[in-house]
C-alpha cells in the first residue's frame, strides 16, 4: 500500500532546496556588503585581539594574547622559521591559541584536544602573514562555492577588500 503523499515528496525537496539556495543568496548578500564597508566579517577575532564589549564590530587589543603574538614576530626577526618557533614555543610552555581562548573563556571554533598545548608550525605561518596585526581589516580571504559545502578556499590576494588602520595594531 502506497502513501498517497509519496508523490509529492520530490516536488517538496525541489522547493526546499529552492528555499535554501534563496537563503544562502540573501546572507552572501548581506556578508558582502558588510565586508565592503569596512566591517570585519570574521565573528572571531584572532589571537591577540578580542570584540569591544561598547561595540561589537570593533576588535581592541588584548594584551596576554598580543604578547604571545608578539614573541612570535620577534622570534621571526631573529631569524627563526615557523618549525623552529613553534618548538621553542611548545618547550617554554606558552599557550597554543586554542588553550588561550579556553583558558581566557573568549569566544572560538577550535575544541581542546589532547594535542592543543602543542604549537605546530602552520599556526605559526599563519599568525605571521595576517594582515591583521598591522591593525587592518582584511575581508574576503576565503570562499566556499556552495552552501552545501564547508570547505573553504583561498582567494587571490589581489581579490582581497583590506581597511588599513581599522584596529590598534599589535606589531609595526
């Protein structure tokens, strides 16, 4: 015995899935001229900078974090790589960004693993190539080509939108 409902069971995904296109449409839309104006469009501040508790678009410093971000461009400058940064982080024993936000409880995505008090050279890469420090907004870094998708890709930089001077900077 059928379900006389069964018919209509694929118009009702072709309309859902209409519905979730429109959607993600209208949030890109809404993200994208958020990012244009200046805005940051990332809703975690990185390493070293927290939301403003006046003012939730702006990011101000926050010192024990900037410290650590900090040591890291001093220890570039002294001709370290990320690998040999990394290690000499890991044995001084100075929190990886994931047991920083944890242990300061400020908002992030990353979840406490068995590792995270380890420091690995990627983290240290892309702490010192964020424009961000500079006290810039940069917006746009990375796309998804589908809202089904959570993979994200790198924009070119030249496809960049980057504010200067939107943030105290940590580093000069």
């Amino acid at each position: 015995e059928t379900n006389p409902d069964d018919d209509i069971i694929p118009f009702k995904n072709i309309l859902n899935e209409m519905y979730a296109k429109d959607c993600s449409k209208k949030v890109r839309a809404v993200v994208r001229a958020k990012g244009n104006a200046g805005k940051h469009i990332s809703y975690l501040p990185p390493l070293g900078y927290m939301k403003d508790p006046e003012d939730k678009e702006k990011w101000i410093v926050e010192h024990i974090g900037a410290s650590i971000v900090k040591e890291i461009f001093a220890l570039c400058l002294k001709g370290y790589g990320p690998t040999q940064i990394a290690r000499i982080l890991t044995e001084r024993g100075i929190d990886t960004p994931v047991v920083h936000f944890h242990k300061y409880k400020l908002p992030t995505s990353l979840k406490l693993r068995e590792d995270s008090n380890i420091w690995n050279a990627k983290t240290i890469a892309c702490i010192l190539e964020n424009m961000e420090y500079l006290g810039h907004t940069v917006n746009f870094r990375y796309y998804k080509k589908s809202y089904k998708s959570k993979k994200k890709y790198e924009t070119p930089k030249d496809k960049w939108v980057i504010f200067e001077k939107t943030q105290e900077a940590i580093i000069d």
